[in-house]
C-alpha cells in the first residue's frame, strides 16, 4: 500500500497511487459494516482550517474523519487568534504541541503550501482542501472514481469541461487527474472571458462553442460561474447570454452521448450554469460525487495516518 505524506497537487501522484486511493475508496462505500474501519484513526486527532468558505469539503473531510475513529478539531479562522495576528505556521506549531499530526487546509493563498510543508514538523501532514485557482486534490479524485465507476476506465473518453475555466481549481486538479489515468480527450468550453491560461492544461484543447464541442462527450463537467465576475467582466457578456449559450440544457444534453454523465463539483447556480432538468435528471450524478468525496476523503486520511 503506498504511503503518502503529504497531499497538495494531484500532478504529484502517479497512477498506481491514483488507483489505490479510488480502489480504497470503493472498498468504503461497499463494506456491508462500517464497523471494520470504525477504529482505524482511533485517538487520531485533525485540525481544519478553512480560510474560505466551504459546506462539501469541510462537511465531508469531518464526517470522513469521524468514519475512522478520529477527532476534527476546527478553527474558526473569526475567532481563532489569525484575527490577533498569529500565523498559519504558528497555529500549527501549536497544534502540533498538543499531538495534532494532520491539517486540512483551505485558502485563497497562492503562496502557503509549498513553504509551510518545510517548516512543519516531520510528523506532520498537510491536505489541500482547496487552494485559490490551482488546486482541490480531493475534489478531483472523487471526481475520477466518480467516472471510473460510471465508465469503467478513462483512456477512450471525451470528457467536457464547461464553465468559468480560468478561476477553477476544480478544472486544474481534474485534468491533471485525467492526464495521469491517460485520458487524451478533454475539451474545456467557455467563453472567451472565461478562457484559461493554456498551458495550465497541456493535454486539453479549448473551444468557446458548446455546440461544437459538445459532441459526442461521455463525461461533462459542469463548472459554478459566479455572478459577479459576469457583471464585473469588461466585455459585454451577460448574466442572461451566459445562460443562453454556455448553460447544460436538455437541449445541449442531447448533443452528447446518450450514456453520457452530468457533473458539478458544487455549489449550483441552477438555472445559469446547468438547467435543473438536468442538474436533478437521470444522467445526473452530481450527489454520487457528494457520497464519493465521503469515501474517498476517508481514503486519503488512511493512507496519510494509518
């Protein structure tokens, strides 16, 4: 079984390591009791700090660790002593006094991970839970087994991803993902306002029409646009154009495969990015990913501290 030290980038992992973790994953959500794991990080105790706003991540990484027999200590990054000027790294120096050996972090910091992982403890174990617009590791493994268990494999896909492109850390760690498991398809689809630095996604090409690239796709991917970058946006794109030309609609669903499946790493804007027909529909397995990122947040934590 491999062991993992750390958790940041997904470009980080190979692919045997990729499949442990969905193949633990599915062991997970498959156990008739959930008694066998229940003392696994028995008197383990995590620390969650979240220096931006979550309910998936946070709530999944938490129930995950309380699967396994460990305690989450959060921080309220309001109340906690950030506020009086204290740093990351000595919040966690702290911690690590009191015995905490794992932290789960998310901010909007480009420049955190990197440095804090050689100043922490040798004990100690950082995860991403999301970093500004380059990282969510988590999110994009369960969004892989996620597809595995739909598809079955990932080399002869075409995978979609739609939606604000350029600001998605989601988008990032997934296809870094898909690359590893040597999925050679992925089309990201967007406008032009939305369009990402490139060479962020070496293997990907980039279509501004849906309705080209749409086609034939078994996996689509829908991104959250956020209202204000529309209406802060210097060009002359609007709310409502958006919605016409980029939103997931039955209409452009058909465009698809007809085994193709509907996803969205939450929250929804229903009706701007993805029409509710299809967010709630039968090609839709967006809460499948909710159950999954259960599961493998619970993989990720035994392979780090077990």
């Amino acid at each position: 079984m491999i062991q993992l030290k750390n958790l940041l980038y997904l470009k980080d992992l190979r692919k045997d390591e990729i499949n442990q973790l969905l193949d633990l994953s599915d062991h997970y959500l498959n156990s008739k009791s959930s008694h066998e794991f229940e003392n696994l990080l028995k008197n383990q105790s995590i620390a969650s700090l979240f220096f931006e706003p979550s309910t998936r991540t946070s709530a999944s990484f938490q129930v995950a660790a309380k699967r396994l027999g460990a305690e989450t200590i959060i921080i309220d990054e309001k109340k906690s002593s950030a506020t009086k000027g204290e740093t990351v790294l000595d919040t966690i120096r702290n911690l690590e006094a009191m015995g905490v050996r794992a932290f789960i972090i998310r901010t909007g910091d480009k420049d955190l991970f990197r440095p804090l992982i050689n100043d922490v403890g040798p004990d100690t174990h950082i995860i991403s839970a999301g970093e500004s617009s380059i990282s969510h590791p988590t999110q994009g493994l369960l969004d892989l087994l996620t597809i595995r268990q739909a598809k079955g494999a990932f080399e002869d896909l075409k995978v979609i991803i739609m939606g604000d492109i350029s600001h998605s850390r989601v988008a990032r760690s997934l296809v870094e993902g898909l690359d590893i498991m040597n999925t050679r398809n992925i089309t990201l689809i967007s406008p032009e306002e939305f369009k990402p630095e490139m060479s962020f996604f070496p293997s990907a090409s980039y279509e501004e029409d849906p309705n080209k690239g749409l086609s034939d796709a078994d996996v689509i991917v829908t991104l959250r646009v956020q209202k204000e970058r529309i209406e802060s946006s210097e060009s002359n794109l609007s709310l409502e154009q958006y919605s016409d030309e980029y939103q997931l609609s039955e209409d452009k669903l058909e465009l698809c495969k007809p085994d193709a499946i509907v996803m969205h790493p939450g929250p929804i804007n229903r009706g701007i990015e993805i029409s509710d027909r299809v967010a709630d529909g039968k090609q839709s397995v967006i809460l499948k990913q909710v159950e999954n990122g259960v599961a493998m947040r619970m993989a990720v934590l035994t392979q780090i501290l077990n």
